[in-house]
C-alpha cells in the first residue's frame, strides 16, 4: 500500500481545572490537531496552551466550532436559523485565528463538532450554512468534512478547499453516518481493533460501516476523539498499523470538486 494520509485528533477541551484527554502527548502523535473554540469545550487559556503546543510540534491547525453547550459538551442538538449557524462558526473561527496568531500559528482547516456536525452530515443546506460563515472569513480555508455525506455534498456545491474525514475510534451506519454514541458499539475503544480497521479503510478507500457495507468515500484524513479514554494508545496503534502497510503520515494539502473515490490528495 504506497498512499499518504493525516491523522488528526480534536483536542484543547479542557476547561479550567477540568482537565480532558492528554494533549500534549496526542500532539506527539497525530498531524493535524481540532481545537476547540469556547463554545462547546475549551477555554481562552486552554486554546492558547494548545495552540503553543501544536506549533512547536508543527501539527497543522484547525478550528473546531460547535453548539453552544458546554454542560452537554456539545453533543445536544440545537435549532438554529441559517445565519445564526454561520455566525456561530464565523465567530468561533475568528477567535481561534487570533489566537493562533498569537501563537505564532495559523489556522489551516475547520472542522464541525458534536452535533453540530451530525446534523451537518444528515442536511448538505445546514452544512453549507456553517461553511458559508467560515468561508466569509478565510476564503482559502480547508473544510474537513465527513466523507460521503450531506458535508461532502455541501463542499462540493460550493466549490472551496475540502479534505474527507473517517473516525478510527467510532462505528458507521450504511449511510455513512456514525453510530449514535447511545447505542452498543458505537465508539471503540481497543487499539487494536482501531489500528486493523483503519489499515482496511485506508487500502479500500472507503468507509466499512457496522453492518459491513463499503462505502467509496475520500479517505484523506483520519479522526480520533482526543477526550476518550485510549485516545493516546488508538493514536499510536493506527499510526504504527499505517506506517508498517506504507502509508506516509502528513497533513493533508486538501482538494477541490467532486470525488467518487478514496485516493488521497496528501
């Protein structure tokens, strides 16, 4: 197998004295890094650490807006009017490019949180909507989406930077859409089933969903959740599976237009 992909994780959800997931490891690891804005998780003191963090391991930086919801972290749905959703992730990511500034970095990609992306995935006029707040501010910014759903379709409409996601620590319905994490098996939490599994992904170029569906998706970037328990060691488990097919780790250039399959755009 001879392909390149960019591992990622979300990450900067602490919040004060709340501490959540191990950051500063996962930036050893992982090349792209989500950083939460506020609104969902994360604080302006836990963004500024971070994002000195990811700067000084070079990890691409992106901004990670979401819902309103810090006691739900995120994860409740919410209705919102279209400019009320670009707004919301306008804001966001303009706070995370200041602070990155600051950090002597800049922010290189966006990607939705929680529910927020969930709902992006099932609704391409929702998704275009937060896309639109972001584009507003950044013309040039890269789109992480969630390959083969209402996201990808959003992106492809519009015609800006986009780059396709998988999670390595979450189960697929056939739709390409994620297991509700209320149901039995829907996060994963073994290494070394996450580490196979994205091996298998990544060489088929295409989401395998619970039921085993394979689904041609645009396999450029690979997800963990910075806040699960085995983060650090799912991290190092698909980094070390991937390495030994091949597969060259770096942060993705991002794409443009509509794809049908899965090869990677490095």
């Amino acid at each position: 197998m001879n392909r390149t992909v960019d591992l990622n994780a979300d990450m900067g959800e602490s919040f004060g004295p709340w501490v959540m997931g191990r950051d500063a490891d996962l930036l050893r690891v992982v090349t792209s890094a989500n950083i939460a804005c506020g609104f969902h998780a994360g604080d302006w003191d836990v963004m500024a650490a971070t994002l000195r963090e990811a700067v000084a391991n070079g990890t691409g930086i992106g901004a990670h807006p979401g819902f309103p919801d810090l006691q739900g972290f995120g994860r409740r749905r919410m209705a919102l009017s279209a400019e009320s959703l670009r707004n919301l992730v306008c804001y966001q990511l303009g706070a995370a490019r200041a602070m990155a500034a600051a950090a002597g970095g800049r922010v290189r990609h966006l990607k939705l949180h929680g529910a927020l992306a969930n709902m992006a995935a099932e609704d391409a006029d929702m998704a275009r909507a937060c896309y639109e707040g972001a584009l507003a501010v950044d013309p040039d910014i890269i789109v992480m989406v969630l390959a083969a759903t209402a996201q990808q379709q959003a992106v492809e409409a519009l015609g800006c930077a986009w780059a396709g996601e998988i999670f390595a620590d979450r189960a697929y319905n056939d739709d390409a859409t994620l297991v509700d994490r209320s149901l039995p098996g829907a996060v994963i939490h073994d290494p070394e089933v996450a580490g196979r599994r994205m091996v298998d992904m990544v060489a088929a170029g295409a989401i395998v969903s619970q039921g085993g569906k394979r689904i041609p998706a645009a396999v450029d970037t690979i997800c963990l959740h910075g806040d699960g328990k085995t983060a650090l060691e799912i991290a190092r488990s698909v980094k070390a599976a991937l390495e030994a097919e091949g597969v060259t780790l770096k942060p993705f250039a991002g794409r443009r237009g509509a794809v049908s399959g899965g090869a990677s755009a490095g």
